[in-house]
C-alpha cells in the first residue's frame, strides 16, 4: 500500500471513529449497532467490515493509532511523560467514546494494548542493545499495566487532572534505570514502521 492510500485508509477509519463517537453522545452505549454508525457515517456494511471487524475493534484501533504517535514513541523520537501525554491528549478528544468503553467493557479490553506496550518497550531496549532479564521483564509488565490502569481511572473520573500531571504521574513510576534509557531518545523511527502500524487495526 502507496502512502496515498495508506492515507485514505486512515481516514475512512477516523471517519467511522467519529461516526461512533456521534452515535454514543446520542444513544445509550449497549445499544449501539454497527448499523447505527454505518447510517451515521453515510457507508454500507461492507465498507465497515473491511475496516473493523467489530465495534470494538473500532475503539481498538484509535487507541493503536493514539499509541502509535506518543507512547510507542518513548524511547525512540520522546521522552517518557511528552510520550504518555501524547497519546492521553489524542484519546481524550473522544472522551464520551472511551469513557464508556472503559466502563462497558471488562479488563480484557485492555489487554492487546498492554501486550504491545509491552512488545514495543522491549523492541526500544532491543535497539538500543539492552538484555531484558527477568527482573526488566516485570518491569515492562508493571509499566504498561500501571499505565493503562491510570489512564482508564483518569476516564472515569471525568478527566479530574490535566494530561500533563498524569503523563508525569506515569513517567515518576518508571524504575530509575529504565528511566534513563527511555527518557532519552535516540534518532526517529522509519515513517514506513509507523505507517504500517497505523493501518494495522490488532484484533480484540
């Protein structure tokens, strides 16, 4: 796929993205149908099942994309808390679509995200040459648990901080060692790496 494509692809998505995020301000959450966002968005069935393959793969995938741009981007073209507050601030301009997402939904929701929190922090420590032992494992694990939970608290509290402080909350839990290295990032990712990502929507 050509980056003009891969732009046109990104963009049906987001269009979707915001057709759902029309639909929840207007209907209760459990009751929402795919139908619904398809007669909100002006497409057929067909092009949303070629986009997502659910309704939460739809909320799936803008969280892969808000990742993608700030916090998969820690160690690598950002330090920690910009990294964090990065993504936080993207995924707060759907507030409503999230804030019941997270409240709907059980913790599962939140685990392919954490798994590829995860994978991409070792794949920074791979870069930079680093063994992950067993101790650096847990670690990883932690962080990427701690940072999901507190941004899910965040949503349903109504967003009681301001992105800044929590994305410095979350840096402050960083293990000094693996603070060091992720707070200084190197050189930019291959926009060809952060493409790829963009379009591929993980399945739930």
């Amino acid at each position: 796929m050509d980056s003009k494509d891969c732009l046109s692809h990104i963009q049906q998505r987001r269009q979707i993205l915001r057709a759902m995020a029309a639909v929840t301000a207007r209907k209760p959450f459990a009751s929402i149908t795919v139908q619904d966002i398809c007669d909100e968005c002006g497409i057929s069935r067909f092009t949303f099942y070629r986009n997502f393959s659910s309704i939460k793969d739809v909320a799936y995938w803008y969280q892969l994309y808000c990742a993608t741009l700030g916090l998969y981007q820690i160690g690598r073209t950002l330090g920690i808390a910009e990294g964090h507050a990065t993504s936080i601030r993207l995924l707060s301009e759907l507030f409503p679509v999230y804030s019941n997402f997270f409240r709907n939904w059980d913790y599962d929701f939140s685990l392919p995200a954490i798994t590829t929190h995860i994978e991409e922090m070792r794949a920074v420590l791979a870069e930079r040459e680093v063994t992950v032992d067993a101790t650096a494992e847990y670690q990883l694990d932690g962080i990427a648990r701690m940072a999901h939970h507190m941004i899910e608290r965040w949503f349903n509290s109504g967003m009681d901080i301001p992105v800044e402080q929590l994305a410095d909350i979350i840096a402050s839990q960083y293990p000094e060692d693996l603070r060091q290295i992720f707070d200084t990032p190197p050189t930019p990712r291959d926009p060809s790496q952060v493409a790829s990502m963009l379009i591929g929507a993980a399945p739930c």
